[in-house]
C-alpha cells in the first residue's frame, strides 16, 4: 500500500493529491462515523436488555411469592417455566432470608452469589457481570393484599410488609453479542458504500476542476520543449482564468520581445563581424609595427654600442696617459666623460634587452655558477653605490649551496638592480641583502628603509619608462627600465618576485626562483 506521504511528492500531480487527501478524509470520517454509531447503538441495547432483565427478575419475584410462603417447589414450577422460557434466561434460583435454597439451577455463578446474601439489596438490581452473561437480583415481600385467610391462623396479626426471600436470574449476553456484531458489520459496509460513492463524485468533480489547470500545464510544458508561444485556453474558476490571461500576456511579451532580441544578435552580429575584422587589421598592424620597433631597437642599440664601447676604451686610454702626466683637471673631465658613456652604454644595453625579451629572442643559459663568487662581486659593485648615499649594506646569507645551475649573467643582472634601486632610493638608512635555497627554489630578498612607494602604485613600477611619479623621476636618477627589465628576467627564469612597501618605512622585493640541480649537485646539497 502506497504511504500517505507519498500522497504529496513532488512527483505526483495536484488532481491525484486532491483526490487522494478527499478519499482520505471521506475514508476516515465514514470508518469513524460507523465506529461510533455502531458503539452508541450498542450502548443503547445493552442498556435496553439490562433493563429488560430487571423486569423479568422483578416479574419472577411478584411469581416466586407463594413458593416462598408454602416452601413447596411445586409452587414455583410455573413461575420458573415462564421465565426460562426467554431465550436468554440460562438459569435461575429462589432462596429464603436465611439463605436456604428453595430451588437452584445448576449454576456455578450463581450458588456462589446465594452464599453471599448480605451483599444483595432490597431491589431489583444488577450484581454480577461477565463477558458471557448477566446476574440480576430481586427481593420477594409479601404484601397484605397477597395474604391468604386459608394460610394463616385465625388468631394471627397480618402483617403488612414482609421480606420472603430473593430470586437470581442469569441473563445470557450472546444474544447482545450478535446484535451488536451485526450492528457493527452494518453500519462498516454502509459506511464503505457510502465513502466509495462519495469518493467517485469527488473524483468526477475534482477531475472537472483540474481540467483547465492540467490543460494549462501541458500548454506550459509545450511553450518550455519547443520555445515557442501557444497560448493557452482561458476556462475554469476564476484563478485559473486570470492565470491564464496572465500567461498568454506574458507569452505574447516574449513574443515580441524575442522577435526585437533576434533581430538586435542579427545586428550585432553584423557589427561583431566587421569589428572584428577592423581590430584583427589593427591588431596586425600592431604586430608588425611591435616587431618593427623591436627589430629597430635592437639594430640601432647594437649600432650605438659598437662605436660607445670603442669611445670608452680610447677615452681609458687618453685618461691613463695624462694620469701619467699628472693633469689632473684633464683627468677629472675625462672620467666624467666615462661615467656618462657608461650610463648611455647601460641604457642602451637595457634598451636591447627589452627589444630581444619582446621579440621573443631572450634565451636562457643556465650552467653551473659559484654563488658565493656570484654574490662577492655584487657587492664588489654595489658597495660603492650604497656609501654615495651613506648607506649601511648587510649581507645575511642562510642555507646556501656552493653551486647552482643557473643563468649566470641574467641571475646577477637581478642581483644588481634591485640592490642598486634600493640605494637610489634611500639615503642614510639600511639595505639588507639576504639569501638562501633549498632543493627547490632559491630565495633572495630586498630590504631598504628608503622613501617606500604607495600600494596603488606598486604596479606602475613595472613598465617600462616609469618610475612612482614624475616628482620622482625629477629627484632621482633612472630611466625606469630597470624594474620591468628585473621582473621580466624573474618569469623568464620561471620565477616570481613580489613586493610589499609602505611610504617613508621601506620596501622589500622578495623573488623566489625555480632551480635545475643535475645528480653531483643533489648528493652533495643532502
């Protein structure tokens, strides 16, 4: 039998939900209905019979009189024919005040209850019950009227009440039982006839409801399978009328609204098409004038060092003979002229390096370096920079191996501009230098307590040509390629570098790089 909570699952349709909770309903209230009907009916004919026992007690009594009086058992044949001649009555007994029985029937129940004569009342009444039957009891007086002159002496005073005796009557209950089972069966099978014509008028009238809500669902459903618009049939009560209405309004809305969507997508797609083609133009054209501007920088910067790199080496030497002759001015002049070759011979060198990482041309070189000589000739290089600004530079080297395979010349380029930006830009403070590695990765860091640079514009640092702002591209020295040029190295070593800073507290750039180890290295780092 299906539960009754699946009478309202999500998979079952409003109609059956109806029809099942009314069935229910009727179902319960016919099976209740009968329970209590055939229980008061019950009610009602035991009450019924028991009074009609007491009336054959007491009618048995008024008969018992004379028996009592003569203390003849002949007398009491006939009484005691017409009360067993109920259906009913199984047994009866007639006894004195003393208890002494005048006449018995063989009765377990009730030769017990004549043992107990003190316990019965002067009335007709009930004294014992069972399942199977009833005991009812009843006194016998003698009233004046009932005397007879012939029994009594003549000299004697008639007395006007007297007490004789008692009767029992045992009352059978199998009679009740089967009214009452009939009584039953009857009023369930009429309760069932009528629940189950009543369950079929509600299912005509609750199918006749739903009818139009059914119809409107399919119209529903059919609207969500194809994507079209059909409208549905306005019928049934009035909700279901302005549902109706509302969804044809609604689907004649989408109607059109649709209709102007398609032809804006035709439209823009049109427009899509031909932007397209314009940006795929420009973007060729960007492409190539990209690779122009590359192939350019990195023609003209190679051109431009050959002839520098020459107008140092000359100049070096002209400085060398006049140290020899001791023409100090000269000599002072001269090395400002190298100085400034060298700071245009770094540019342009920045300069092709950006052209060749943009052409796609910036190949890596890793080989076997000696970091400790690595990291003594940065600092070699960068000390003279850090004391210009009167500045304390620490070295704080952790778990370092001896060699690692990696790209020399780019590793060190890294080394040197971020450690010469971070004595650009701070004067009379500290930088701290630390590095170390693991089998992994190796790990350097940055950190100065310089000017410091907002958050908002952290990310400006990396293009190329800028510094923070333009009051600080006028306060220090810089063609602000170093930072982009730095970054660009770190991914293309695989690495990453990072940067967290704060105004007027410092900034520290942490970059943190993969490394290629061959099977001599491994054993040796474990």
């Amino acid at each position: 039998m299906m539960k009754f909570s699946h009478l309202f699952s999500y998979k079952s349709s409003f109609k059956s939900q109806l029809i099942g909770l009314f069935l229910f309903m009727v179902i319960i209230l016919a099976l209740t209905t009968s329970a209590l009907t055939a229980w008061q009916s019950s009610k009602t004919i035991s009450e019924a019979t028991i009074e009609n026992g007491l009336q054959i007690t007491h009618n048995f009594a008024e008969q018992s009189v004379l028996a009592l009086l003569t203390g003849s058992i002949e007398n009491a044949n006939e009484a005691i024919a017409s009360t067993l001649g109920f259906r009913a009555i199984m047994a009866v007994s007639i006894f004195n005040t003393k208890g002494e029985v005048l006449l018995s029937s063989e009765s377990i129940v009730i030769n017990d209850l004549v043992s107990d004569i003190n316990a019965l009342k002067n009335h007709s009444q009930l004294i014992h019950e069972s399942d199977k039957f009833w005991v009812f009891s009843s006194p016998v007086y003698l009233q004046n009227e009932q005397y007879d002159s012939e029994l009594i002496e003549p000299d004697s005073e008639m007395p006007a009440h007297e007490l004789l005796g008692y009767v029992l009557v045992e009352y059978s209950k199998k009679e009740l039982h089967q009214i009452q089972r009939t009584i039953f069966i009857s009023n369930i099978v009429t309760g069932c006839i009528i629940a189950l014509l009543l369950a079929l008028l509600m299912r005509f009238i609750i199918t006749k409801m739903t009818k139009p809500l059914l119809t409107l669902s399919q119209t529903m459903e059919t609207a969500r399978e194809t994507g079209r618009y059909p409208k549905a049939t306005v019928s049934g009560a009035l909700e279901l009328r302005q549902i109706a209405h509302a969804y044809n309004q609604l689907m004649a809305i989408l109607e059109v609204q649709n209709a102007e969507l398609a032809k804006s997508r035709d439209n823009l797609e049109s427009e899509v098409e031909i932007r397209t083609q314009e940006l795929v133009v420009a973007r060729d054209g960007a492409l190539t004038a990209s690779r122009h501007k590359s192939e350019f920088l990195a023609n003209i910067s190679h051109e431009l060092r050959t002839p520098l790199q020459a107008i140092i080496g000359y100049t070096d030497l002209v400085r060398e003979d006049l140290e020899l002759e001791c023409m100090d001015a000269q000599v002072e002049d001269l090395n400002k002229s190298i100085r400034s070759a060298n700071n245009l011979l770094a540019l342009i060198n920045n300069i092709l390096d950006l052209a060749k990482i943009e052409a796609g041309r910036m190949d890596l070189h890793a080989k076997e370096t000696d970091i400790q000589l690595l990291l003594s000739e940065t600092i070699d290089t960068i000390t003279p920079m850090a004391a210009a600004n009167n500045n304390k530079l620490t070295m704080d080297v952790g778990e370092l191996a001896t060699t690692l395979f990696i790209d020399r010349q780019k590793l060190m380029q890294v080394f040197l501009n971020l450690l010469s930006n971070a004595c650009k830009f701070t004067k009379n403070g500290e930088i701290t230098f630390h590095i170390h590695n693991d089998l992994a990765f190796l790990y350097f860091s940055v950190k100065d307590t310089g000017v410091g640079i907002a958050k908002e514009m952290i990310d400006f640092i990396f293009e190329q040509f800028t510094q923070v702002d333009g009051s600080q591209t006028r306060r220090f020295e810089g063609t602000g390629l170093g930072m982009a040029i730095t970054q660009n190295f770190c991914q293309l070593m695989g690495g990453k570098l990072t940067v967290n800073s704060e105004i007027n507290v410092g900034s520290t750039f942490s970059v943190k790089i993969p490394l290629v180890w061959d099977e001599r290295e491994i054993s040796d780092t474990k």
